[in-house]
C-alpha cells in the first residue's frame, strides 16, 4: 500500500492536462464469490468516477459483502461457526497514466459478527463501526503483459486482505497467471498461493477466475476457488 501511494504522488505530479475527457464510462458494477474449504463468502458493489474511469479524479467506491465460516477457538477447545456481513462507503482519487491505474480509497465501515457457539475469547462478535482503507493498483506495460496488487485494512479488529498477480495474454482473450493472497481477521491468518484468469469479456461483461491451494492460522488446508465478474457502464 505504501508503494501504491508512492506510485499515486509521483504519477500525479506531471501534469493533470494528461487527464481523459469524461466521454467514456462512469460507473463500474463488480460482484462475485470466494469459496474455500471452510468458509463461503459473496461481495458486490460499485465503482462512480464523475470524470470517467480512464481518467484521473475522484472516485467513490461502495462495498458489501458478507458470509459464513469456521475455526478453531482455544477457550471452547472446539469448532466456532460465524456469519459476518459488511458494508462500506468509500471515497477516493484515481490516476490513470497510459497502462497504469492506482486508486486509493478511504471511508467509514460496518460489520456484525455472529458466532455458534459464543466465543468469549474471540475479538469479533457482535456489531462494529469503523475505518478502511483500500488500494487497487493495475500496470499492463505492453498489450500481453500484466500485474496487479490489492489490499484493504479495517479498524475493526483489524481485519484486511493483501493480493498480487501477474499475467500473460492466452488466445487474445484473457490474462493468465501466477497469483498470492493473505486474509487476516483479528488472531485468524490465511495464505492463499493459485492461478487467475482475468480479463475475459463476454458480451458486455468481464469475468474472471482464480483457485489453488490455501493454508490458515488453525493448521487447516484445502483447495480455494474464486470468481468474479463486472461491467462497465
């Protein structure tokens, strides 16, 4: 993230007359799933630049999400169930310079945390307020090469995810790579190492793909799988 901030300050400095005019589209709708052995999770919202997603200034990033999952608590020597759903209203700025775009985002958060059975010794249960901040980095040098990097950081308990990937267009249609990710939530940790597809427009929509193999905090593997998709409007 501090990268993505270096990265948005230099790029910002060079002159705002490289700015696109807002002729293109403004609005930007995304949803999708993450599914792993021991939990299920669903996110969707939105992205509004007034000027244009391919040009620089303000953006407004809106995001839910929610599901359910599992660990291991030490205090109840056993398994803990637990639903989260969370919402967020983000505002921000965009830098768009030729096959880079970084967006920085900040705002206020909500979560609820129910577990079953209660867990005393857990920091989440119950309903939370606080901040986050979010970062999206995308840089293609060359029509068939990318890399990509995002991550979030919530006040609440803290709880954030980190991802990076790199890919290289297949059949003039998508981007496949290497890709690595980390989730953490209050004392819970997960490492995910896969492959993505990115990029593949069908029709009016973009989807993309990604699984492998995860490993968590409570010594637990298993296969992950995640799929998304968006549109540009």
């Amino acid at each position: 993230m501090a990268v993505a901030v270096a990265i948005m300050f230099f790029c910002a400095v060079p002159g705002r007359a490289q700015a696109a005019a807002a002729d293109g589209p403004s609005f930007l709708w995304f949803g999708g799933t993450d599914l792993w052995r021991y939990g299920s999770f669903l996110y969707g919202g939105a992205l509004w630049s007034p000027r244009g997603l391919d040009a620089d200034g303000f953006t407004l990033k809106l995001l839910v999400n929610g599901g359910r999952y599992s660990y291991n608590s030490a205090d109840l020597d056993g398994k803990v169930d637990g639903a989260m759903l969370s919402g967020a209203a983000l505002p921000g700025w965009r830098v768009v310079r030729g096959g880079l775009t970084v967006s920085l985002f900040a705002g206020p958060v909500v979560q609820d945390y129910r577990l079953s059975p209660n867990d005393p010794g857990s920091r989440l249960h119950g309903l939370y307020a606080g901040g986050q901040f979010a970062a999206d980095v995308w840089y293609q040098p060359t029509a068939n090469i990318m890399a990509a990097a995002n991550g979030s950081v919530a006040s609440i308990g803290p709880t954030g995810s980190l991802r990076g990937a790199l890919g290289y267009r297949v059949f003039d249609a998508m981007f496949v790579g290497p890709e690595t990710a980390m989730l953490w939530c209050a004392q819970f940790r997960q490492l995910e190492i896969g492959a993505h597809i990115t990029g593949l427009h069908i029709n009016a929509m973009e989807w993309s793909a990604a699984g492998g193999w995860s490993r968590d905090s409570d010594r637990r593997s298993g296969p992950y799988l995640r799929l998304g998709v968006s549109a540009k409007y």
